[in-house]
C-alpha cells in the first residue's frame, strides 16, 4: 500500500504539478474553490486516501505546515527520525498499539517542494533544499480490521426431480459375477 502512495504522490509531483506548471495551473491550498488551481501534493494524497476505509494514508513531519500532519504518537516520530538518520532506508515498519503502521520518507523531489514549504506563511522551518526529508507517508491499519468473512447462504435443499435425487438405474448383469 505505502508503494502505491508513494508512486502516486511521486507521479503526481512530477508529472502533473511540474508539467502544468507553464500552462497556467498552479498548485494552491485553496484549490477546490478555483478551477484553474490543482490541489498541493498533501492534499492530492489526503483526497485520495480518503477512498479508503480499511487502511488510513497520510503525511506526517515534526514541522509540518498543517498542525494536523504532526505525528500522532512518539513511535511515528522515531520512525521520522530513522528516516531522517538513513535515508537509505526505504520504509520503517512497525507496531504502534492497536495498529501495523509503515512510515516512508517524503522527500523534496523538486524545486517547488522547497520553495513552498520554505516560503509558507505557517512553515516552522525554512531552510529546505531539494531531496531533504520533509516528512513520512505513513499507513496505518488496525490490528483487527479484517473485513466481515463472507456469509455463504445455506446450503439449498434438492429440488424433486433434481440430479441429486434421481438414483441411477441398476442392472442385473449375468455376466458379472
């Protein structure tokens, strides 16, 4: 799930919000309100995490723009603070209570990563610079979110008359003894 985001949010990073940029869109936090305005990455992810119900998908940092991408407990901000350490390693898996939670590093892909995060009226931080580790997606599933098991029906009784109930005919075979 946590390469699937991440491959989302980098496709849509490079390849919608780079690619538009010199036709006129631009990327606002006020976005849905103007039609010619396409959501930040953060919010592209938070849209469409939020299709999901078995699973929940975020962004978190220890020095987010937004107040609610802070970690929510003191696991996740170790597992930022790995991510920050090794930025070779790739995710940092682990048990957090009642949920399986996986972190993944956030990365200033491009310029304007840095140059919005660093500028924001409400940035804790600004001194970013491209391929900094600005933050984690993070998933996170309750240990006990297993869908219902499906209900089978049960079982039907034969019809009269049905394969089941016709017993083959038997045969007086003289000829096997």
């Amino acid at each position: 799930i946590l390469d699937v985001v991440k491959a989302f949010r980098t496709a849509y990073v490079l390849h919608v919000v780079e690619h538009t940029k010199e036709s006129g869109l631009s990327t606002l936090e006020d976005w849905a309100g103007n039609a010619h305005a396409l959501p930040l990455p953060a919010q592209f992810v938070k849209e469409a995490a939020g299709q999901f119900k078995s699973v929940e998908i975020g962004l978190i940092s220890q020095t987010p723009v937004n107040p609610t991408n802070r970690p929510r407990t003191d696991a996740e901000v170790e597992a930022l603070l790995q991510l920050e350490k090794d930025r070779s390693r790739g995710v940092v898996t682990f048990v957090d209570g009642n949920q399986f939670k996986a972190v993944s590093a956030d990365l200033a892909l491009v310029r304007s990563c840095v140059d919005c995060h660093n500028a924001h009226p409400r940035a804790s931080r600004r001194n970013f610079e491209q391929w900094d580790v600005m933050g984690g997606l993070v998933v996170r599933m309750n240990r006990d979110a297993q869908p219902p098991a499906l209900q089978l029906p049960p079982e039907p009784q034969p019809r009269p008359g049905s394969p089941e109930r016709i017993k083959p005919p038997t045969f007086d075979t003289p000829w096997l003894k």
